[in-house]
C-alpha cells in the first residue's frame, strides 16, 4: 500500500494542506517532514495515522477530536488517497488500484 495524498482542512494549524507523496506509478521510498516547531508536523503524521487506521479505528484512537478542529464554525476534515499494491490483501473496486476516503470531525465542548 502507498499512500498517494494526504489532504487537511480546518485542522489544528492548517485551512487547508495537501501532501502529495506520489502519484501515476512514481511513489518516493523516503519523505522527510522539516519544519518549525508548532508548523503543524505532528499533527500531519497523526492525521495520517488516523486514516490509515481506518473509519473505524479512527473513531478508538479519537473518539472526541477536542483541539483538532481550527474554526468550531464547520467541520474539519482528513483524507487520504491510497495505491493498493499488487501484494496487499483485499480488493478495493473492480479495476482502479487507488481509492480513497475522508474522516470528518467537529468539536463541540
């Protein structure tokens, strides 16, 4: 499994960012996330863990995304663009290895 693009909106520190670690077959062996300290790495590779955990493994490892949300006022959302390999188990879709999905939050305290 390679993970194509990893999408933020109205998360933590970012309005929206879009990470593209490869794409049409062209996929980088190493990614290296340099920056700031608050520039908002951690919460991209978390963000990534989330979605890689599944909807489902998602909502156990954050039931309540208190902090994750920027403006309370709509929805923050993730998403990830995934390459299914040739070994990897499962099928998803007839024909197109890539598939993808979103995970919304809101924050209401």
């Amino acid at each position: 499994m390679l993970v194509e693009e990893l999408f933020l909106e109205n998360i933590r520190c970012f309005r929206e960012l879009s990470l593209k670690f490869g794409q049409g077959g062209e996929h980088k062996k190493w990614i290296t996330f340099l920056g700031e300290n608050g520039g908002g790495k951690s919460t991209a590779l978390q963000a990534l863990a989330l979605l890689l955990a599944g909807p489902e493994g998602a909502q156990q490892l954050l039931p309540r995304p208190h902090g994750w949300v920027r403006n309370q006022e709509k929805p923050g959302r993730i998403r990830i663009r995934i390459q299914q390999g040739e070994a990897d188990p499962g099928q998803y879709g007839t024909e197109a290895r890539s598939f993808g999905y979103s995970y919304f939050m809101t924050d209401h305290s």
